[in-house]
C-alpha cells in the first residue's frame, strides 16, 4: 500500500470513528432516573430495547409526525417539587419515576404543553407530544379528538 493509500485508509477509519452515534446516557437526579436520544435508526433501536428499564416515555412529534429533538422537558412530583430538568436529546425521553402523579412540561420553540400522568411500577405509560408545523396556520388536535 502506497503512503497515500495508507493516509486515505487511516482517514475514512478516522472519520468513520468520529461519526458513530454515541450511546443514550442514563442520567439519575434527585431519585429518577432517565435517558433521551432516538435520533437514527440505531439510537432508536437502542432505546427500545431499553424501555422495560422505565415506566414513562415521551414522545415529541409535529401533528405530521416528524420527529423532534432539543425539546425542553420538567418533570414535577405531585407537591410541585421539580425533578427533572432536561433538554431531549432526541424525540424520545424516559424516566423511571416512583408510582405516583406528576406533571410533565414539555417545550418547543416555545411553544410549552403541560400534562399530568401517572405513573406505576411494572408497565411503562406513554405520552405523545404534537406541535404544529406552522404555529401560525396549524393547530394540534385537543385530546379528544386524537387517535392514539
């Protein structure tokens, strides 16, 4: 192999190494433990396997349902007491939270949606996030019209 053939080589397998996804971190603050990611098809496959590991799961989508990231996520015990402050890495965020009622607020761009869910041990509650493409033209659905 010629000095070029070996610095192409040396380059792709550098550059191929700086490119792959790094894996979702489980981060644990004030008792809850919890991970976002979802972005590509391995970090969401990743996640998946791991959702047995969590009993919340959100998931942040425009009304079309392209997926979002960077969404600003509170998770609140039922007294008001701030868990969880987070930015989503990726479309999907999970926590393992004590069973309980909580209040999850969610933000893009924003645009801010607040929801109370509860949560028990064994199973794993899903919540699903909407925004409108076009806040100025699109409105979400209020809930009960949504098909889930």
């Amino acid at each position: 192999m010629t000095c070029v053939g070996l610095a192409a080589a040396t380059m792709i397998g550098v550059l191929g190494t700086a490119q792959a996804p790094a894996q979702e971190k489980v981060v644990t603050h004030n008792n809850v433990s919890f991970v976002s990611g979802g972005v590509g098809v391995d970090s969401e496959e990743r996640l998946k396997a791991r959702a047995k590991e969590f009993n919340l799961k959100l998931v942040f989508t425009l009304v079309e349902g392209n997926y979002l990231a960077d969404i600003q996520v509170s998770l609140k015990d039922a007294s008001g007491k701030t868990l969880v402050e987070d930015v989503a890495d990726g479309p999907f965020f999970m926590a393992k939270l004590p069973a309980g009622a909580y209040s999850v607020t969610v933000g893009n761009n924003g645009q801010i949606q607040t929801r109370k869910v509860s949560v028990r041990v064994g199973g794993l509650r899903t919540e699903y996030f909407r925004w409108p493409s076009n806040p100025q033209t699109d409105f979400p659905l209020p809930p009960e019209q949504r098909r889930e």
